[in-house]
C-alpha cells in the first residue's frame, strides 16, 4: 500500500528546502562581493537537515587567519537575520 501523505510531506519538505537553498545562495551572492575585494571567494556547499550551511572559502579567504572572523561575523549574520532558521554557517575547507 503506497502511503501518499507520506510522499506528499517529502515533496513539500523537498521543495522547501529548494527555496531555502535559493535564499541562501542569494544572500551569498549579496556578501560575495565584499569577499573578492579582499582576493576572496565563498561557494554555497549545501545545508544540512539540522539546518547548518555549509559553505567552502576560496582565494585569500581560504588562507587568512581571519577567515572564521569573517564567516561568523559577515557572512553567517547576515544569513541568520535574512533565515533565522539557519543554525550556523560553517566553512568545510577551515
């Protein structure tokens, strides 16, 4: 017996995550660049189902010893306060 309110809330939690994924990536768009002033690039990597964006710093920004400072004070505010279901951001290549 197929269960469709089970695959019902799968498409509308699939579809939603879509458009969660969407607002991150132009959020990411807004702050990328302030990142490749500096030399910098950020690469939306995917968000986890605990609500966790990953992300991967490029150029300088994969090197400088700010980088964390960077990531939670730019890029992860701005995100939270446009998402706030969004727990944190967190670089996968720091």
């Amino acid at each position: 017996m197929v269960d469709y309110n089970n695959q019902h809330n799968f498409k509308c939690m699939s579809e939603q995550k879509e458009i969660l994924e969407k607002k991150v990536q132009n959020l990411i768009e807004q702050v990328r660049p302030y990142l490749q002033q500096d030399g910098g690039d950020i690469n939306f990597v995917n968000i986890t189902d605990d609500m966790v964006v990953n992300v991967e710093l490029t150029g300088a920004c994969g090197s400088c010893p700010y980088s964390t400072m960077t990531l939670k004070n730019g890029v992860e505010n701005t995100i939270r306060k446009a998402i706030p279901e969004i727990k944190s951001v967190e670089a996968i290549n720091l």
